[in-house]
C-alpha cells in the first residue's frame, strides 16, 4: 500500500488491488457503451482511437480522437514492449469501466502506423487571409502542447463575415518564412473532432505569378522590372530555376512574389519566351509633331523621361515625353524638329510618351539649318571624318549621328550634314558634323562644271600605278590647251576620263570641260575623251637596263633610252633579257618620259648596223662609259677611241656604242678599259658606230666565300678587311654559283661611291681537288725520255665489277 500511496493520480487513491488484477482479467470489467459503429470489432464490442497524451511510471493517459475524454491505462493493457511507445503515437483501444471504482478507463490497446488518425478534420480548400498577431515558438514543459500565449491569430472573411483563427509555429510549412502582421497567406481550416474548436493549419505565404524583365544582374543577385506595377524586385540567383548562367538581361520570365523582412521579393524565378512580357501598347498610326524640349534641355537630367513632344489632337494641342531610347538612334535632336513617332501607352499605370521617333526633313527648312554635303572617307572605331564639298579640311562625326543606323557605314559614301561646335572639345574650336543623312550616288560633286568645250593635247598621262612613295601630283596628267590666246596647262586625273577602255596618251588630241573645285576654286579637267591619236609615239628599241621591279629601254636609234615598269609589259618580266628587241608606245606621266604597252619582237625586227669589214677589228680604250655605269652623265651612249696613231692638229676618232654594241650584254666597261671592237654604219642617220665590244682584261681566280640570296662576296679583297661583293645578275648564263665554288671575274668600281665589286663571274669548277691530291701533283715531274703507259682498259673482274671489291675471308686450315 506504500507504493500505491506514492503515485500521484487521483483514480489510483482508490484503487483496490486484488489476486487477480481487474485491470488485466477483461471479463471482470464491465464492457463499455458502443461509441462509434465503425470501430465494433468481431465480438461486438466497440473500439476507440486516440494518442499517448503522457507517460508516468506504470501508466498513462490516453487523448480520445472521437470525443473531449482523457482515459487513463495500465501498462498491462499494452501487449508488446511498452519502452517503444512515446507520446503522440495514435493508438487504438477498448473503453472499460474500472469494476471497484465505476471509473473509465482504457484496455485492449494496440499501437497504430503514425500519422493514421488524427483528432481533427482539415477542409477540402484552402482559404485566404492575413496574420493578425504572430506566434511564438513556445513550448511547455513537456515539450509537447502549446500554451494559448505562444499561439497567433490569422483573420479572414467568409460569406462577409471576418473570422480569427488561432495557429502555432509548426503550422507553417516552410520554416525560412516567418509571417508577421499583414502578411497574405494561405491555410486549411481543421476543426477538432473532440469539441468543434477550429485551427488554422498548413499556413505558407501568397503566391502570385508575376512576369517580368530582368534590368540588373550583380554577383549573386539581381533585379526585375515588373509587368504588373511600375516597380523592380529583388531575386537571389538561388531562387532561378536553371542555369543561372545562361540568364541574361532583358530576358523575359515570370515568378512569384513572397514578403521577407516586410520586402517583396521575387521567387521561383523561370524563364518565358522572348516577347511574351509586354509592357506597353504602341498605337499602329503614327503622328507628327515637333520637340519642345531636347534631351540635353532638361531642368532634371535623371529623369528618364526628359524630353517634350507636341502634337496636335481632336481635343487640341497635346504634349507628350520622351526618353533616350524612343529615338530611331543616337543623333542629335534640336528643338523645333519636326519628328513622327508613335505613342505608347503603358500597361501599368497608362502613361502615355512617344517612341520610334524619326526626324523629317522638314526639320532642316524649319530651322534654317545650312547643309553641307561630302563623301566619308576614313573610318576608324566609332568615328570617321568626311571630305567636304567646300572646306578643305576633313570633317569629324560619330556614327551616332547617322540618321539612318541601320545601314552599315562604309568609305565613299555621299552624305549630308550640319556643322556644328563639338561640345567635348577643352577650346570650343573643333567642328564636328551632326544629323547625318545618306545621299544616293552621283549627288555630291566637288566640282562646278562649265558647260563649254575645249581642245588640247596631253602632254603627261595620270599615273595609274599608286605607289605609297609617290607625291598627290604625280598622279595628274597634264593636258596643253589655248584658253584666253594663251598657251595653257590644266591637271586631270583617271576619274576624269569618259572612257577608260579608250583612256588617251601621250601626244593625243582630247576634247574636255573645265571643272572648278568649290573648296580652292582651283581648276581642272574633266569629261576628258579621245578626238584624234598621235599615231607617232609607236617606237622601237632594245632592252638596256633589267632592276628588280623596272628597267631602261634603248631606243632604234641608240642614243637615249626610256624607262618602264615591268607591269607596262605584256607578258611575264621574267622572260625578258638585255638586247631583247621590243615595241612601245612613248607617254609622259611625270617629269620624263616612260614606256607603256610593251612587247617583245622576234629577233632581226629591227634593222642592225652594216659592219665595216675593210677596217678590221681594231683595239682602243673607253672615252666614256654609257650613263647605265655612270648615271651622272647627261649623255645616254658611250665612247670609244681607238689606238692608231695619232695626227697631230686632227682630233683623234671616238666612235657611240649601246647595249647591243657589246659582245657580252652584261659586260660593265668603265672609262679608260682596255676593248677590242669592230666599227658598222648605221644607215638610218649615217653614223660610224662601235660594235662587237669586248673588254681586254685581266680576269682574277678566287673561290666564293658566301651567298646570300641575289648577292654573295668573294674571297678577294680589293680594300683591306673587306670581302669583294658579287651579284648573281652578273655570273654568265645563269649558272649556279655555291660556296666554295672557284670562279674568274674582273673587278670594276662603281663611279657613284667608288666602291668595288665583281663583275662578268665564270664559274671554273665545281669542287675544289683534295689537298693531298694537289701537293701530290705538284711533286711529280714528267721524264719525257721514259717510255710513256697510258691505260687502254680499266680492269674487271670475273662478275663485271672493278674486281677485289668483296672483303677477304681469311684462309682456314681443315681440321
């Protein structure tokens, strides 16, 4: 009776313990009223549900689900291993009545899956509302039931009535949500079965689909403009729903909206399509007005939406805003301008301003705005510069202020621009040009042309071969013409010729038109075309002089020569050799005179001089070398004297050679060299010439020391210290000369700078004999008293080979 003493529940104070407990015999007990049909088991008595409301020693306290009861048991009642059950497991049990005291109690109990039986009903919808007071996380002692201070209130209406519900901290489903006052939320109404008492339940936050357009991306966050208020929200990258690096700015995407620290913020973030977020209506007609007010004239330059459009309306003059990016580009606007634009209205709080702004051309009659027009003509990063009309000077512009900024910009295109004070430069000096506008072709003309036609004859051709060296008027042609009774010079350039195909030379009769530039009121000609060829600028001549890119020609009368491009001859350069003969047409495209057309002729075209066999070869020395040696002298030909006797008070005989006087075209003979020549009248002017000229010199041995490309050196040294230069133009029928080669070659010194170099290279031998070789043959000497063996027949052996070829296997006795 002493440990029964001990417990502390009130229905144990009367408890009679028996030999046989009434609370473990069942059939002692009186069997209790059917509470619920549902639970009758197979002998007909009625079961009941309910969870662990408390654990003591050897019993506890069962909460009923059906009804407000609170029934104690004994551990006996329980079947199985009573240390597994905690408090909160559903149970299901069989009400009795303790046969001593009258009092219920529950027997017969068996432990049901969590989460199978609750003691409230939750609504089949969720409802709406707003928390009126927050909850409190706090929990009593047992850490099982909230106490009614730790509860919160949410409000909501129904059937136009506004209900307070009570609801605890574990009612929130998403535990990172806090709901404090006015927060919108969702939940279900549970309604206890026990006693009616309703209870808020599954509570979690709004959600409202928004669509939208990111504006902002940070490092691990962001910004979107909404599509339902004029207003941006907050995203974190964590609350995107995909690669967040593929999330760029302007893309369109819709999400929800959540309050966290009493801010929206947006949620479950996916993109949409492009276009699908529309945040304004633009009007399909569009209007013309005039700007009232630029960009640049805003009292508040943040705001966005500085700019004044008017425009009249069925009600009257209307003036409506607009913002940087309305305009068709960058260009700059004057106020005053008259523009078409459209109007849109937007969607959120039906704002009207106009966008798609075009400038009209009436813009520039209205502000009295002085044209200009030019052709772009360098284009760097942004920038190019225009070459006016009527300045010299380039004009500079941005590529912003091109009225058309679709088109792609290129050189040469004609345009028209206004001129006015670039704002960014320190001096205020600079111009720059603005409102660009894109002329079709053929509209902007440097030149007044005159209508009156005018004769005259080219006396230079434009060159047509641009060279990054050459001078803007080397490029002219000069035409001679009699304008005023006086003889007068005029420029023209390729672009002045009419006909191309038909371009006019040297010496032609042309007919043009005077030009003027509107920039210098300089002149020139123009429209420039053939009237008549000078059929006399056809020549003949013989190839004097090869460089690497050019050359000479030697005229059919050997005294001057012309020079050419090799792009002037109609073939390949490569083929070309000196004393080739070859066909030209004489022009003029600077200050001498040049070939063009050029072709090659057979052999014997042009007639060769007579040899005067009565006078023999004769031997005498260079007078003068041809200007190819000496480019300092005026005359083209060289002189010859010969070595007869001298006559006194008779000057002594000199006779002109060219290219195709020498017997070895590449023969260079100075002034005073030693030749040999035979003399040949040429019959077109009667003159006594030199011809078959070789020089008598004394030819040098030595062997090549380098080669480098189209040059080498020799080892001779003509100055001290200093290897003898070679070119590969000088070694004779293009043979290959190599290092070490041993060659013959006659020194000559240029008459420009004095330096020396070889000259008429022949190759000797192509390998150098050993050494051992060579001071063997220098210490045989020949007895011509002896009997002389010379080999027949080199021997062989039995196989066709020079015999004793195989290695000798040394004789082996047998064994």
């Amino acid at each position: 009776m002493s440990a029964v003493k001990k417990l502390n529940s009130p229905q144990w104070k009367n408890f009679q313990p028996s030999t046989q407990d009434p609370a473990i015999v069942s059939f002692q007990r009186a069997t209790a009223p059917v509470i619920n049909n549902s639970h009758i088991n197979s002998n007909g008595v009625g079961r009941e549900t309910g969870f662990i409301e408390k654990l003591l020693h050897s019993y506890g306290f069962i909460q009923c689900c059906e009804r407000d009861s609170r029934l104690f048991f004994h551990f006996s009642e329980y079947g199985d291993d009573i240390n597994l059950v905690k408090i909160g497991d559903p149970v299901e049990f069989q009400m009795t009545y303790d046969r001593r005291t009258g009092k219920p109690v529950a027997s017969h109990i068996v432990l049901l899956n969590s989460g199978s039986q609750s003691y409230e009903v939750l609504s089949e919808e969720k409802f709406t509302g707003s928390i009126a007071q927050e909850a409190k996380p706090t929990k009593n002692k047992n850490g099982y039931a909230l106490s009614e201070d730790s509860l919160g209130r949410v409000t909501y209406q129904h059937n136009g009535e506004v209900f307070f519900l009570p609801y605890g901290s574990d009612d929130v489903i998403d535990k990172t949500f806090k709901p404090i006052a006015q927060d919108q939320v969702q939940f279900y109404i549970a309604t206890d079965k026990r006693n009616g008492n309703l209870h808020a339940r599954q509570i979690e936050p709004v959600s409202c689909k928004v669509q939208g357009v990111v504006c902002s991306l940070k490092d691990s966050f962001g910004f979107i403009e909404r599509a339902d208020v004029v207003k941006e929200i907050f995203f974190h990258y964590s609350e995107y729903k995909g690669d967040i690096n593929k999330l760029n700015l302007g893309d369109d995407v819709d999400f929800d909206v959540q309050n966290r620290n009493t801010k929206e913020v947006a949620v479950n973030i996916q993109s949409v399509p492009i276009g699908t977020v529309i945040f304004e209506d633009i009007s399909v007609n569009k209007i013309q007005g005039s700007v009232q007010r630029t960009l640049k004239n805003s009292r508040r330059q943040s705001d966005p939406l500085g700019g004044r459009i008017s425009y009249e309306s069925a009600k009257g003059p209307v003036e409506i805003p607009f913002g940087d990016k309305d305009q068709g580009g960058d260009y700059t606007l004057l106020s005053g301008d008259v523009v078409e634009c459209n109007i849109a209205t937007d969607r959120r709080d039906k704002l009207q301003r106009a966008t798609n702004i075009k400038l009209m051309e009436e813009s520039f009659t209205a502000n009295k705005e002085n044209r200009e027009t030019g052709v772009i003509t360098n284009l760097k990063d942004g920038y190019g510069f225009i070459q006016c009309t009527e300045r010299e000077a380039r004009m500079f512009f941005h590529f912003s202020e091109l009225l058309d900024p679709k088109k792609e910009v290129k050189t040469n295109e004609e345009v028209e621009f206004t001129v006015t004070q670039d704002p960014s430069a320190s001096n205020g000096n600079k111009l720059m040009a603005i409102r660009i506008k894109y002329l079709s072709k053929g509209s902007v003309s440097f030149l007044v042309i005159h209508p009156e036609k005018y004769i005259g004859t080219v006396d230079k051709e434009p060159n047509a071969h641009k060279s990054p060296g050459k001078i803007k008027e080397a490029e002219t042609g000069i035409i001679v013409f009699d304008f005023d009774e006086k003889i007068q010079k005029i420029s023209y350039t390729i672009k002045d010729v009419l006909e191309m195909k038909n371009a006019p030379r040297y010496g032609d009769k042309v007919e043009f038109n005077l030009g003027e530039v509107k920039s210098t009121k300089t002149r020139t000609g123009v429209n420039v075309r053939v009237v008549l060829r000078n059929l006399n600028n056809k020549c003949q001549g013989f190839i004097a002089t090869l460089k690497d890119n050019y050359g000479f020609i030697e005229n059919s009368d050997h005294e001057k020569e012309v020079f050419f491009h090799f792009s002037s001859y109609e073939g390949d350069p490569n083929d070309l050799d000196l004393g080739d003969e070859v066909e030209y047409t004489l022009c003029r495209k600077s200050a001498k005179h040049s070939a063009e057309n050029i072709f090659k002729l057979p052999k014997g075209t042009i007639p060769t001089e007579e040899i005067l066999r009565d006078k023999g070869q004769q031997q005498g020395k260079v007078l003068r070398p041809m200007r190819i040696v000496n480019p300092d002298q005026e005359e083209y030909c060289g002189l010859v004297q010969p070595f007869n006797v001298e006559v006194e008070d008779t000057e002594p005989e000199v006779y002109p050679y060219g290219i195709t006087s020498l017997a070895d075209k590449r023969d260079f003979l100075q002034k005073g060299d030693s030749v040999k020549f035979n003399l040949a009248l040429n019959k077109s002017n009667n003159q006594t010439r030199a011809v078959n000229i070789s020089a008598i010199r004394k030819f040098i041995r030595s062997k090549v020391d380098s080669v480098k490309g189209q040059f080498g050196f020799l080892n001779y040294e003509k100055e001290d210290g200093k290897k003898l230069f070679f070119h590969m133009t000088e070694v004779h029928d293009g043979v290959e000369i190599q290092t070490g080669d041993e060659v013959e070659f006659v020194v000559v010194q240029n008459q420009r700078n004095g330096k020396y170099s070889a000259c008429s290279l022949r190759k000797i031998t192509d390998r150098r004999r050993p050494e051992r070789l060579v001071s063997r043959l220098k210490s045989v000497t020949e007895d011509l008293s002896s009997v002389r063996i010379v080999v027949i027949r080199q021997p062989k052996g039995p196989d066709g080979t020079k015999g004793f070829t195989q290695t000798r296997v040394p004789w082996t006795p047998p064994a």
